[in-house]
C-alpha cells in the first residue's frame, strides 16, 4: 500500500483512487533505485557524459570587490545540459521510467527549461512526450516552447484559469489519470504528492554534493550562507540538502513581484500571505482565498509564480532552518544588469532573485566570510522579458522589423 510521507504537518498523497496503483508502482520502482547503488552511479555517469557534470563553482571577483564584504561565489547551474538545474531531475527520472517500463512522458513547464529538459530526455531515451504549459507562459517563453517542438515534443497551451504554471500542473494530472499504463509524470519540482517532493530533491542534491565538496577543496571550509531562489523548490532543496548538517544559513528567495502590498507576487512564505491548504494531491502553504480557491499569482520570473511551495521547505520554514526573503521585479533587474557587467554573469530571471538577496546582505559580513549563490539556470531564455522591461529601443525596432518581414 501507498505509504505518504510527511514533513511535519505537510505533505502526503491525497490523491484520487484511480492513481493508487500507479503511484504505489512509482514508490517501489523509487525506493529500489535508492537502495542500488548501481543506478546511483549510471546517474552520475549520465550526468557527467551527457551533462556537462560537475558544473563548476565560480569565485566572483569582481562582485567581491564590489560589495566589500564576503567572498562571493556562484554555482553554476547555468552550464547543465538545456541551460538549468532541471536537467538533473529529468535524466534521473528517465531512467526510472526506464526500469519501470513506460514509454510515454508528460511534463508541465512555467519558465520552459523543465519542458526543454523533459523533451530533451525523451528524444534521448526514446520516450513520446507531451509538455503542458500556461497560455500566458507560452507567450513569454515561446524560444522555449520552439525547442520543445523541435525536440518533438507536443507542447499544449493550457487555457484554463491563470493559464500558468499551477494550471499546467492541473492538465498533466488529468492527462496521466487518464493514460497512467504507458505514461509517466514528470514533476518538475520537489512539490506534489509523495514521492515526488522527496524523489526530485534526491536528484537535485547533486548541486549540493558538489558545491560542498568544491567550496571546501577551494576554500578549506565551509560557507557562512547559501542562497537559491524558490519557487516550487527544487533547485533550493538541491543545493541546500548538501549543507542541512552543517553551521550554513540557508536562504530561499521566493517572487517579490511588485511587493508586499500590492496582492502581484508569488511569496507563499516571506511576506506570509499563504495559509495551509490541500491541492493538486498535497498539503503545503498556498496562496489561496478563505474559500479555499488558489489566487492569481505575478513574477516576472514565469518559474517562480507558483501558488504553493514544497511541503519539505514549507516544514523547513516552520522549523527556522531556511530563512525566506522575497525579491521585488525590479530589484531583480537591477540584479541581472549587475551580474552582467560586473562578472559577464546572465543569470536567469529566476536565479537572479538569489543574487538579490546575496547582494543585500553581502556587504555586512566580514571579508573572510563565503556565501555561494545558486545560479539556477542561463537568462537567454529571457531575452524577449528581459528586452521589453528595459524598453531597449534597437531590440524593439529589431522586432518591429522582423513582424514587418513576417507581414504582420
């Protein structure tokens, strides 16, 4: 029988009686993979051969010098295979699919890194694959979406409420209810029901296996504080995992959107406008109304406006071993343009909501203290965000022309 795990109060598998028997499946074939320590190695392996693994840890010297306090240095997530962390969660879930036997993959996708990664690995393991994302996403992504099709993916524009990431999420559920005998879901993030709050954070702990050993060969100890940005968490819990035993401060930076009191921000747990709720087959924190129903969330980062949060964060949060902070859209440009002409450094909207908060804080700590910054993924996927917020006028003349080239 299904044995749903717990993280505090939250977490769990509530989850509708058709999908029992392939979650319990999904459990054994994950325990059993955690047990052998051969499939451990073919992960690395994989990893390292096809995903540019180890990714290196960067000393950021100029923004060192910049701020004046603590030594700065970013993980470089960036370099993965398809340009994210989400490479390493996908590759080991191919594989699980693998063992299991199914030939046909789905995956949601908010910013589309997860849905270029979950493509990429099907075209590599020879998997169908169909990709739901929010309509809106669609349209601010769409270089994503262009890879995803060319990988040969199906990619479904969800129309339905918000028409963002929670709402994909939704889609792929029902998708996988209805053809769970071929079919697996690939969660993108360590949220959901159990085990895939658990399963995607194991994967992502290689960051943190490595981070922790490459701060120490580099600095003969280790960090003060450790930043990621959090949306559902995956990238988090993947760096964090390698410091949870250690005297590290941890700090998850979630969507400040346009601030705290403006109701457009996607913070569940820094501003602390979410409250405790059950939905899409999990208990966590949700930015939902008092009925209960999930309210529309604002980032300018699309992989960060989530409406809840991993139930291991969440437990986390509570228990005060990871401090949360939000990051406003505006400080998050500053940020970027920071990073970019000080260090050459493009990070993804939604890692440079990390850098927001290392940047805050580094100044106040001493010169001989670390803090490591996890770059979760490259910007150049932002282009088209990223170009309209700064209004650049050559690149809003460049698609002028190209709309004229295309007879619009």
């Amino acid at each position: 029988m299904l044995n749903p795990r717990y993280y505090g109060e939250f977490g769990g598998a509530y989850i509708p009686e058709i999908l029992v028997s392939t979650f319990e499946h999904l459990v054994k074939a994950f325990e059993e993979a955690k047990a052998d320590p051969l499939f451990w190695r073919e992960y690395e392996d994989i990893m390292s051969s096809y995903s540019c693994r180890p990714t290196p840890l960067t000393f950021a010297e100029n923004l060192t010098a910049h701020f004046g306090g603590a030594r700065i240095y970013v993980k470089r997530e960036d370099l993965n295979h398809t340009g994210a962390h989400k490479a390493n969660n996908v590759m080991g879930q191919g594989l699980l699919v693998k063992r299991m036997g199914k030939t046909r993959v789905i995956a949601e996708t908010g910013a589309g890194q997860h849905g270029v990664a979950t493509a990429t690995m099907a075209a590599k393991f020879g998997f169908e694959c169909t990709v739901y994302m929010g309509e809106v996403d669609v349209e601010r992504q769409r270089p994503n979406v262009f890879w995803m099709e060319r990988l040969g993916a199906a990619v479904v524009p969800v129309k339905d409420g918000s028409r963002t990431l929670k709402d994909a999420m939704n889609e792929a559920m029902r998708d996988w209810a209805a053809n769970m005998d071929n079919t697996h879901y690939v969660l993108g993030t360590a949220s959901g029901p159990h085990p895939f709050p658990e399963m995607v954070a194991w994967f992502q702990s290689i960051i943190g296996k490595e981070a922790k050993k490459q701060i120490i060969q580099k600095e003969g100890r280790l960090p003060a504080r450790v930043y990621a940005c959090v949306g559902g968490g995956s990238n988090a819990m993947g760096i964090f995992s390698g410091f949870f035993d250690d005297p590290v401060e941890l700090i998850g930076v979630e969507a400040g959107g346009k601030g705290p009191a403006s109701g457009l921000h996607a913070s569940r747990l820094a501003y602390r406008d979410s409250t405790v709720g059950v939905a899409q087959c999990y208990k966590t924190y949700f930015l939902q109304n008092s009925d209960g129903q999930m309210i529309e969330t604002h980032s300018v980062a699309a992989g960060l406006d989530y409406v809840g949060v991993s139930p291991i964060l969440a437990s986390l949060r509570d228990s005060g071993r990871v401090r949360f902070e939000a990051a406003t859209d505006s400080e998050v440009l500053e940020a970027l343009t920071l990073s970019l002409r000080k260090e050459g450094l493009i990070p993804a909207l939604e890692s440079a909501h990390a850098f927001v908060q290392a940047f805050k804080e580094a100044p106040s700590l001493k010169r001989d203290d670390i803090i490591i910054i996890n770059q979760s993924g490259r910007g150049d996927k932002d282009i088209f965000t990223v170009a309209d917020a700064f209004r650049d006028p050559a690149w809003m003349e460049f698609i002028k022309k190209k709309a004229r080239d295309y007879g619009a």
